[in-house]
C-alpha cells in the first residue's frame, strides 16, 4: 500500500524523508515522490520505480528545505506513470499533497473543478484535493481553511500530508487510513509507519480517526468534523531500531522466519488473566465470528478446530470481506474476534464497524500497536510478536496460532496445560528454523524450482496449515499452489494430477491413516509426494520431519513451507521481502 512520510525540523528534509520511504518499502510500491519546500517554490521529484532510482545520491546532498513531505505509490486509479505519482500539486503549483486511500467521489470532484477552470494532469483521485485547496483559497480562505473545507467535500478514505509554498508548517489528516507522528529532537514526522522514523526517534502520537495534526515548532491537534482542538498523548516505541532492520539476514523473510521461536515465547507471556476474561467472553457470546483475511484468516480456520477439539466450541468464521452476508445474524450478544496483524486492513476493519454497529462485542488480535483496529474493538489482545517487515505473514500467524490455541485451552478451562504445550515447542521452533533444517529444505526448492503447480492436502488442522502453506508458496515463488482438505481432491482437482505433480502432504498421529490414503491416491497419478509430519512413510518421495504435537501442529508443520516457499522465491529470482501486486497492510476495500 502507498507510504507516507513528511517531515518539519531544524534539518535538511530530503535526506529524511526519503530514508524514510526505503524504511516503509515492505508496503509495496510502484513509484515514489518527494515535494520539498525552498526558499520561493516547492521543489518535486517523482518517477515510477525503485526509491533508489527515483532518487540519486546527489540528490540527498543537494536538495535543500526543512519542509518535505514524500510518497511511494501503489497503483489504484489510474495506471503505474510518472504522472500518477505522488505528491501532486494544485494548478497554481502552490500546494502539495501526499495521500494514501481513496477518495469515493472524485470523479464528481474532478467534474466540478474542470467546470471551475482547473485542469488535470494525472488520473488519480489523489488531484482533486490539492485543487480544491486552491479553488477555496481563490475565495479568500486561508490555507488551514481552505484544507479544512476541501476534506469536508471528500468521501473515502485519506491519510494526507499536505504542504504549502507559503506556509512553513506541515498538516496531517487521517480518516480510514493510518498515519502516526514521530516527535524528533529536531522537529517532527508524519508517516503511515513508524519503522519509517524509528531511526530518528521512538516517541510516537497516533492519530485517531478525523484528527487533522498542525506541525511547525510546535504540535496541534484537531478534529475536523467539529474543528475543535484535541489532545493527543505521546507513547513510546518499545521494539528498537534493530528490531525492524534486517540484522544480519539477506531478507526480512528469513529474519522473521527465524525470530519464530522468540515470537511464542512472547505469545504466551501474555496476560493470563486477560485470556482467561476473553475466554470467558467466548463462553457465555451469543454467536461467535471470527473475522480476517489472507493468513489471519487461516489462523481464524485453524482456532476454529482447536476450538471444537479442545473446548468442544463451535464458532463461525468468516472472510473479513464477506462478512456483511452474517450481519443480519448480528445481535447484541454476539461476539465477533477480528484478528488483522497489521490492525489495518480495510476489509477487517469494515466488518468490525458493521459488527458494532448492530451493537455487539469486538475483541481484536492484533500485532501493531496503536493500530486503527485497536481503536475500534473494545479489547484487544496484542500479539508482541515484534514488527513484522515482510510482506509475507509468518511470525505473525504462529504468534496468532500460539495465542488462539492458548484461548482454546483456557476455555476448556486448562489454561496451565495450554501454556505447558506451547513452551514445549519452542526447542522444536528452534530446530525447525535451524541451518540444518534449511539445508535439507533447499534440496526440495532445488528440485520444485521450475515447476508449475504444486498441491497441498491436510485433513483436520492440517487443512487450513494446507491452505497457508499454499498462499505462502503463490505469494512469494509465483508458483501456483493449492490448498486442499485430503478428502476433498478426489472431487474434482485429482485430474490436474500428473506424474511428477508435486503434492505437499500433512500428516498427523491422529489422522495418519486416512490422510495416507489420500496420498496413495495421488501416488497412483504419478505424483511426487511430499510427506511433512510425525513418521516417514514408503509413499514419500522426499520427507521433512516434523514432531508430533496435537493442536499445535498447526503451529510447527507451517514453518518448513515457510522455509520451502523462501527458497523458492530466491532460486526463482523473486525478491522474498516485496512481492509483486502485494501490500503489507491493505488499506483499501
Ligand atoms: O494485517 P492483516 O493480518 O489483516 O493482513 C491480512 C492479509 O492481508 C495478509 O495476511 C496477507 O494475506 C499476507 N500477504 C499473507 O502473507
């Protein structure tokens, strides 16, 4: 998703500012801007591609101002052009803007500022709202008026930085869409993350839903719905810069892979009796329905069955984006758990907001802190599984699957024994995400590195493992991958099987037999079985051992494919840490 940063200090903008677009280049971007404000004009630089081609060496040493604002696009109106970067200017050449999110009624916008003489260079939503700014100062209006009224007019969704060649102060808008201020020695920081100026400082104010900040020596806060001042507290960023630097690894993917066994630890220090109060919660909820999307939503699938298993409760689970078809069903006692690692996703964050709307509870598991979905549940469980860079979620799942199944062991009312489990698995984490461990998972990826599908199949906890594990393969190595519950194949994709078709089989103690079954099937098309599990078996072609741990299996059996789809994306030439198409957080409908 696009990336915001602006800065207003004592230093040289540039330098900062687009420091602090390479720190937020895990959102995914396809172009990249600065408009930085000298002595008489605002300076702007923009292009499609890399930051680091958009942006020279010289230019860092020789861009003057103390005032910049920057952005790194991801296309959504209108194609991937220079024209379409941001920042984009008024007509006038006197304001720009910075924005991430869409504005809903632009092309009515558009329509009357083009009858109001304004002319339009770019195809984004984006442009109509520093020509509105101007078309209100054209009638007098200051320019922290004229923004006030121009936002009044957008519908949608906005995180704005916006600057002005006459006004040294920087302002910020959120609605719908994060944006945090960093508070320097010397000056201050708005961005759509913090990792963007954790370098610079670790004191941190996030703005809440309609706050509009006013940044020059000083701060403001305001809403912009009644325009009445507001105050805003400052916190303090508790992981360090180290944290959310790739250290010593070639990829934050491989980074974050291996934090795992640290990030379960964390997991299940948390808050005994906070789990036990959600647990509680779960007990006595009219309906219960998990909510999220991508990998949080496998973790939702995964609680699902340690829910039934363990603590024989039934809870619904739904895409975060097809959530609206259960709202009829929404009551005043119903319970909805949105999990959303990032706390941003537009999806989760709409069905929480539906969800309350009929007046029921929202209990979030969340790993950002400050996040927007924090502020919309009425409790929240953080994850601490520390920033996660990657585009790919993979300490952040088995941090979620750690603390569901904790939730799940409180609920059958055997917390202690959750906790046990779960510590017991952290030697396994370890071993898992060992060189060694790696090594004989390189000669798999050496062996699938060309090929063009592979299958996957679980029964029980293993389905929704099978179904990450495939979204973690197609998201970073580009290889089809499909996710199946064992039984399921033989209705219809078992035809897509080939000899040497790669299957992906998980296996349990428990459901050994039957999951094997489903194997042999495959073995009798040709296929090129991979067992992951417990116990080695004659049909598998190539093995990786996984040791046995009831529910959270879910938890160990993911990690080798994590591993697996890493491997792939670098024999492939994929750049593991931004896949194409794809955002870290997705803030967008
Ligand atoms: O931040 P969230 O957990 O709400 O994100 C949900 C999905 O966008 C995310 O899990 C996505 O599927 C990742 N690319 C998975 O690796």
């Amino acid at each position: 998703m696009c990336g915001i940063i602006g800065y207003i200090g004592t230093q040289r903008a540039a330098p900062l500012i687009i420091d602090g677009l390479k720190n937020l280049e895990y959102r995914g971007y396809d172009s990249a801007g600065i408009a930085v404000l000298q002595t008489s004009e605002l300076f702007v630089k923009k292009d499609t591609g890399k930051i680091a081609e958009v942006f020279s060496e010289k230019d860092l040493e020789t861009i003057e101002g103390n005032i910049g604002i920057a952005h790194s696009r991801w296309a959504t109106h209108g194609g991937v052009t220079k024209e379409n970067s941001h920042p984009h200017l008024s007509n006038d050449g006197n304001t720009a803007v910075v924005h991430n999110g869409i504005i809903e009624n632009y092309q009515e916008l558009r329509k009357f500022l083009t009858e109001n003489g304004f002319v339009f260079k770019s195809q984004t939503d984006t442009e109509v709202i520093p020509n509105l700014i101007q078309y209100f100062m054209q009638q007098g209006t200051s320019f922290m008026d004229s923004i006030k009224l121009a936002v009044k007019k957008l519908e949608g969704s906005y995180a704005l930085a916006i600057i002005n060649k006459n006004a040294k102060k920087l302002v910020a808008i959120r609605k719908e869409s994060p944006l945090v201020i960093g508070v320097a020695d010397h000056g201050y920081f708005v961005a759509s993350d913090v990792p963007s100026f954790l370098d610079q400082t670790k004191k941190v104010v996030y703005l809440y839903e309609n706050d509009m900040a006013v940044l020059n020596d000083k701060m403001e806060f305001f809403n912009i719905k009644d325009n009445l001042p507001v105050v805003r507290k400052i916190d303090n960023i508790e992981w360090n810069v180290e944290q959310a630097k790739k250290g010593n690894f070639e990829h934050f993917m491989l980074k974050e892979i291996s934090e795992q066994a640290d990030a379960i630890k964390l997991a299940i220090s948390q808050d005994e009796k906070q789990i036990k109060e959600v647990a509680d919660a779960i007990m006595h909820a009219k309906g219960i329905y998990f909510v999220a999307c991508g990998t949080s939503y496998h973790a939702c699938l995964s609680a699902s069955y340690k829910f039934a298993k363990l603590a024989n409760k039934h809870v619904n689970v739904a895409l975060a984006s097809e959530f609206p078809n259960y709202k009829d069903f929404i009551v005043p006692d119903s319970l909805v758990i949105a999990l959303s690692q990032s706390g941003e996703t537009a999806d989760v964050l709409e069905a929480v907001k539906a969800a309350k709307e009929k007046g029921a509870r929202v209990i979030s598991l969340v790993n950002v802190v400050g996040s927007s979905l924090t502020r919309y549940s009425d409790e929240t469980l953080m994850q601490n599984a520390g920033p996660e860079i990657c585009v790919l979620a993979t300490k952040s799942y088995t941090s979620q699957l750690a603390i569901l199944t904790l939730l799940a062991y409180a609920l059958a009312g055997k917390y202690e024994e959750g906790k046990n489990k779960l510590k017991e698995l952290v030697n396994s984490i370890y071993y898992l995400t060992s060189t060694n461990t790696r090594e004989h998972i390189k000669q798999l990826a050496e062996r699938l590195r060309y090929v063009n599908h592979i299958y996957l199949i679980g029964r029980d906890l293993q389905y929704p493992t099978a179904m990450e594990a495939a979204l973690k393969i197609k998201e970073v190595s580009y290889i089809h991958a499909e996710g199946f519950a064992g039984g399921e194949l033989k209705h219809g994709t078992i035809a897509l099987i080939e000899p040497g078709t790669p299957c992906i089989v998980f296996t349990s103690s428990e459901n050994e037999k039957k999951i094997l079954s489903n194997a042999t099937e495959l073995k009798a098309r040709g296929a090129y079985i991979i067992g992951v599990g417990p116990n080695n078996n004659e049909l598998f072609d190539f093995f990786i051992k996984v040791r046995e741990s009831g529910e959270a299996n879910s938890i160990c059996q993911i990690i080798p494919i994590q591993i697996l789809a890493y491997q792939l994306a670098i024999l492939r030439g994929c750049d593991p840490d931004k896949p194409r198409n794809l955002a870290k957080s997705v803030t967008v409908k």
